[in-house]
C-alpha cells in the first residue's frame, strides 16, 4: 500500500508521481509481456506414462496464447480537487500451464500410495475447473492542493477465485467402473499488495512464482483426498 501522507509535499509529490507513473500506461500488453517472461511459450502436454493413473480435461485447447488480459475501468470520481478511480486488469493464463503443472505433479506425487490403495486397478482423473487468472487492481486517488496534484495508489494482485476440481473414475482391467467422485481443494491463494517503490513488473512475476507453487500444493491436495477416498 502506498502512503497516504502529504507532509512534507515534496515527498507527497514524488510518491504521487511515482504510482501515476507505474500505473498510467499499465494495459493488457504490458502485462502479457510480463507473464510471458514468466512462461516463454504455452507448454506441450506431458508426455510422461502412468500405468495406473491418467489426467485429461476439456479445458485445454489448441489457443496458442499464453495469456490473454482484459481492462476495466471501475469506480471513477470526477471532483475538482479530488479524484478517485479503480483500474483493473484481469489476466487470464493459457489453461495447459496448470494443467501441466497438476499432470507433472500428479504423476510424481502419487507414488506407492496410491497404486496400494488401487489394488491393480487404474484411476482416470479429469480435471474440471482450475485457477488461471489474476487481476492487477488498481484504486488511485489524487488530490489538488493549490496546483499540485498528488496522487497515490492501492495496487494489489489478486487471484480471480476458482477452486480446483478434479472428477475421478476407478476402473479394473476389464473396464468395469468400481469407483466415481470429484474432489474439490478450495484456492487459498490471496495474493499480494504492491509496497512503496516496488516495482509492480517484478511483484506480477513473483506472484506467478507464488501462483505456481499454489497449484502444485492443490494438485498434491488431490492426491491426498483421492486416497483418503479409496
């Protein structure tokens, strides 16, 4: 959170600047170059075999883009000496990148546990709904004091909420279906407020680093609560 503060007004005015200046051309190309600096390319499906467990979900798609970000403009409170308004960007991630990141995990978190409680059989997993987005939320105030305008802003980074939800089918060699259900592992991701004087680029790619991490520990949830079902 940026400060609020106007004494003395030549701080007040740099920490004004500062924020409109991060802030003012921030847009949806910007911050897909960003993510795209975070993931390079949109991920080939996982090519790693399981005996015993396989992965699928309709969200994947042949889009090619890694992320795609729309701009909103909320709240805006035109006065003559105090403006307010709410910017914000929503961007949403191609859905193979956490799509691979739950197969990878999967596959390698599973282990012997799993395949005991499966006793031969094989278990299909679908993955129904899960965290791809993230918005950049800007609530911006600037005041006119004589003719100086100073601004500050409350930027956060925030997770468009969505659980992960991952339907599972049990099935024997034969193909007879022994077992169904979906499991569902609430988002407990709550994202990031963007402190005084740091830059916003280098805060987006460390919440996609806390993002990943996010949905590696969820998919490993999954894991968990497949075998506690069985």
């Amino acid at each position: 959170m940026h400060s609020t503060k106007i004494k003395p007004l030549a701080i007040a005015l740099v920490i004004g600047l500062f924020t409109i200046s991060q802030t003012s051309c921030l847009g949806p190309a910007k911050i897909n170059k960003w993510v795209a600096k975070e993931y390079a390319a949109v991920p080939s499906p996982i090519k790693k075999k399981s005996d015993y467990i396989s992965v699928s979900s309709s969200l994947v798609s042949s889009d090619d883009r890694i992320s795609t970000t729309e701009k909103n403009t909320g709240k805006v409170l035109p006065l003559v000496f105090y403006w307010q308004y709410d910017y914000k960007n929503t961007c949403t991630l191609n859905p193979r990148i956490p799509i691979n990141n739950f197969t990878s995990t999967v596959l390698s978190y599973a282990g012997k546990k799993l395949k005991q409680k499966l006793d031969g059989q094989r278990v299909e997993l679908t993955v129904e709904k899960i965290p791809n987005a993230f918005a950049i939320d800007d609530k911006g105030h600037i005041i006119v004091i004589i003719i100086y305008p100073i601004g500050w802003d409350v930027i956060t980074i925030q997770p468009v909420a969505l659980d992960m939800v991952v339907s599972y089918k049990v099935i024997k060699d034969d193909n007879t279906e022994t077992k169904r259900g979906v499991i569902t592992i609430p988002n407990k991701d709550r994202g990031a407020g963007l402190e005084m004087f740091q830059s916003l680029k280098k805060k987006t790619l460390q919440y996609l680093d806390q993002y990943n991490a996010n949905i590696t520990l969820m998919s490993k949830h999954v894991i968990d609560e497949l075998i506690t079902e069985l």
